[in-house]
C-alpha cells in the first residue's frame, strides 16, 4: 500500500533515461490474472478519468523467515490483514482513501470481508467488495508484511510523534512519549495493532474504537511514510528506484495484469507535487454487532452511502479537510477529556483558531456561524456535532465560526446523515420551527478573544498533542495522528 502511493504521487522523472530505468523496475513487479468480468473494462478510457485501487495487505508468509515474531500464534490461513480503497482523479488532483475494516461482515459471503480472499482469491475480494459497495474497482495492489517491511527500511524508518507511552502485547509493540523513528517491523507491529494501550494520567488506557483506531492508524501512518518518502527523494527517479527494488523483491508486491507499467507512471507524473496531507481520509462507517457466536462489524448504510459517493463519482466531495473552523470556547474551566480543536482536526477538520471568550458570559446554546458560501461546511461541521448547536447564517462572515455554549457535549467519531440533520439544519427538507428561527440572519458578533497568556487576540493558533479519541494516537491541526505537534520536529 505504501509503495502503491509513493508510485502513484511521487515519480517525477525527467529524461529519456531516467523513464526507461524506472520503467525496467516497475516491470518486474510481479502480477496476478483476474477474469476479464473482476476489474472494471478500461479500454479507451482517458487516462485523466478517475480511478478506484484496492489496496490489499495479506497476512501471506513469503519473503518471513521462519523464526520471525510476525508468524507468532498464526496459522497458514491466508487473510487481508488491512484493506483500502484508494482513489485518484489525474484531471483534478484529488486523491482519497477509505479504510475497510476486516471484521466487516458481508451477507453473501456469510462472514468477514478479510475471509473473501482465502476462499476466492484476490480476484473473490474484488469481487465481493464491488458488489457489496457498489462501487467499481479498476485495478488491485497486493502488499505483504515482507514488502511493507522492506520498504519502511528502505526509507530510513518513518518517524512518528507519541504525546505518550504506548504499548501493545499482541503486536509485540511498545514506545516511550516523544518522537520515535520507526523501523520496518516497529512500523509493521504499530499499524497491525489491535490492542493499542496509552498510559495516560498514569493509568493504561485501552483503544475502544471496535477495531476503528488502528485502520485509522494504518491510514494516516500512510501520509507520514509518504512525506518521508518525498523527505527522502522519492521524486527523484535514483531514490524511486531503491524504493521499487525494496518492495519488488521476493515479490512483496503484486499487481493486476490490466494495470500497465505506462499507466502507473502517468500516475505518477499526474500527481508529482501531491502534498501527502492533502490525501482525503476516511473509513467505512460500521458499528459492533454479533452474528451467531461471531463479533463483527456491521455497515451502517445511511452513514456510509455519503461516502461511497465519491468512490461511485457521483458524490458531494466536500471533505471535512476543506473545511477550516474558528472555535470560541464561553464557557469557564470547561472539563471536557478531549478539546474540541483535537476531536475536530482528527475528523479532518482544519482549525484556524481556538480560544477563549471573554467579557461575554457563557452561551447557553452551541452556535454555529456561516456566511451563505460557507453553508456546505457548516452543514458539514453539524453533522459532526453531538446535539443540535444554533445554525446563524451571518452576512459578510468571513470565517465559519464555532461558539461553544453550555450544551455543548462533544463530536461524534462518525457523521451523521444529511437525512438526520432534516428539521435541524435551515434549508433541508423539513427544516423549521427552532433552526428556523435559530437561522435568522444576524450580524457579526463582536467578542473578544483571549489566548493561552491572556492576552487579548483575534487568533490564537491551536496546538495540540492529546489523544482524539480513547487509546488513539494524537492529532494535531492537520488531523494527522503521528504528526508532531507544533515546535516539535521528529527526525
């Protein structure tokens, strides 16, 4: 998966030579067959037009030797330990990736996604995973835990900021607070981690998230391997070379045979200065649930439907990383676990400030302040939001504006429905009565701001370095869990 973005957003090649060079190495990859009915037929499509790769790590044990701590309490059973859709938009220079949790059930199947593989293949999991999303799958990457390994090496390790101890048993995985650069297998046994332990307040806490946290781990250990690689030189063709080399060798990497070596490098050169930041993340919404004796994951369809959308190319693609909030806090000592700033930029959201109000009095109500462009991100932000906030469409507004009341009771992990918001949200079906009312245009309000020094101010920068979420790992105003706070570099 990892080389399967360096490839795609990292070649930049320059001359006749360097091209053919690259080219002899992608070659080698190996590839793997499919029926021609598995992959979307791409014939005489442009090569600007969109594209869906599932990205698919196995639990395959090529290229491990025997004694290593990976095969530990594994049989022979060959499952996808992590599995992504990745999508990329050559004419727009967009790309997204949603996170497939394993343990997802699929009734046609009768049992978890990562099963469809060991019984039909990876043409079976294309397959199941077309027909279960809906959506189309044009080409698959196959990476096993030798490839992900070899490639983490070949970059130097990937450094990844922990605001505090982290452990877990099952993955033989465990680090101190602070930054810490990451060897292919500390990379391998973090991402893989199932029971993720922070020792916050002096007191293990284990990640509850049903198994969310770590393919939100996966994903955004993905940016930070990607700016690493760029860090490193990946856009230069001698530097590609090595990565290719890592991650070809005992055919640690397999594509589909459609997928041709001319096609990869125009994918590559499509997105040759991609910022890895701007790479929209998201995981398929899901919630815990029992079928027989078996725990699984259960798709919630309303929440996810938004979602697959965009990977179908028919949906709204505002994303919440488009998204940048203002946040005033009027409420007095507040005692939430988790600020606000922090659960909102690990959605995706972008902060542009936080801070205190003062001289006002605390809010009674949550209120949410947009000017009439800014209405789609407002509605965005509210389907995040735990209760109902006051919705002000503010003439001349230049900064959606979130204003904390005292009914304010925290952010969802997963949004809510446009369907949900219908009666809340001005403008949606059904819309009335109190967000009606609450909606009357209004002028922009006059507060003060007050920073972390007490100085009065109009933008204090919010950095953060705690967890978002229970037994998550940390967050900063990219949304990046990993990413260093603000003033801290990890080299």
């Amino acid at each position: 998966m990892l080389l399967g973005c360096v490839g795609l957003i990292g070649a930049s090649l320059y001359t006749a030579s360097t091209v053919e060079t690259v080219y002899d190495d992608v070659s080698s990859i190996q590839r793997i067959w499919v029926p021609a009915d598995v992959l979307t037929d791409r014939t005489n499509v442009d090569p600007g037009e969109p594209r869906n790769i599932l990205l698919v790590g196995t639990t395959e044990n090529d290229g491990i030797d025997s004694g290593d701590d990976l095969l530990a309490g594994r049989g022979n059973a060959l499952l996808a330990d992590a599995i992504m859709v990745l999508r990329v938009e050559p004419d727009t220079g967009q790309a997204y990736v949603m996170s497939i949790n394993r343990d997802i059930y699929v009734p046609s199947i009768r049992g978890k996604i990562n099963g469809a593989v060991q019984f039909g293949g990876i043409g079976g999991l294309v397959k199941v995973v077309k027909e279960f999303l809906d959506i189309p799958i044009d080409d698959f990457m196959i990476v096993n835990f030798s490839g992900f390994r070899k490639v983490v090496d070949q970059l130097g390790g990937v450094p990844v900021y922990f605001p505090y101890e982290a452990r877990d048993f099952g993955s033989f995985f465990d680090a101190t607070a602070g930054c810490h650069v990451l060897s292919g297998e500390q990379a391998l046994n973090y991402v893989r981690s199932r029971h993720y332990e922070q020792k916050i307040n002096g007191r293990w806490t284990p990640d509850n998230t049903n198994d969310y946290g770590r393919v939100e781990r996966q994903r955004d250990f993905l940016v930070l391997a990607l700016g690493r690689a760029i860090e490193k030189g990946a856009r230069n063709p001698t530097v590609l070379k090595r990565l290719l080399g890592a991650a070809t060798e005992s055919g640690a990497v397999t594509l589909d045979t459609e997928f041709t070596v001319q096609q990869l490098l125009d994918l590559g050169q499509a997105f040759a200065n991609f910022d890895p930041e701007n790479l929209q993340r998201t995981a398929l919404p899901g919630n815990g649930g029992m079928i027989g004796e078996a725990s699984v994951i259960l798709m919630d369809d309303d929440l996810a439907q938004p979602i697959l959308d965009v990977y179908r190319g028919n949906g709204n693609t505002l994303q919440p990383a488009q998204v940048t909030v203002e946040i005033i806090d009027s409420r007095v000592k507040p005692t939430d676990t988790f600020r606000i700033d922090t659960l909102l930029s690990g959605r995706g959201f972008k902060i542009r400030s936080m801070a205190q109000q003062s001289n006002a009095g605390v809010e009674p109500r949550t209120v949410l302040r947009y000017s009439s462009d800014q209405r789609n991100g407002a509605l965005l932000l509210g389907r995040y939001l735990i209760g109902v906030p006051v919705y002000q469409e503010v003439t001349g507004l230049k900064k959606l504006t979130l204003t904390l009341g005292s009914d304010y009771a925290g952010v969802l992990l997963q949004a809510k429905t446009e369907a949900d918001m219908a009666g809340t949200f001005p403008g949606l079906s059904g819309a009335s009565g109190t967000a009606a009312a609450a909606s009357a245009k209004a002028p922009a309000p006059a507060t003060t701001l007050r920073g972390a020094g007490g100085a009065a101010s109009g933008a204090v920068t919010a950095t953060v370095a705690v967890a978002p979420t229970v037994g998550q790992t940390p967050t900063t105003i990219s949304g990046i869990y990993g990413k260093p706070p603000e003033g801290v570099t990890c080299k």
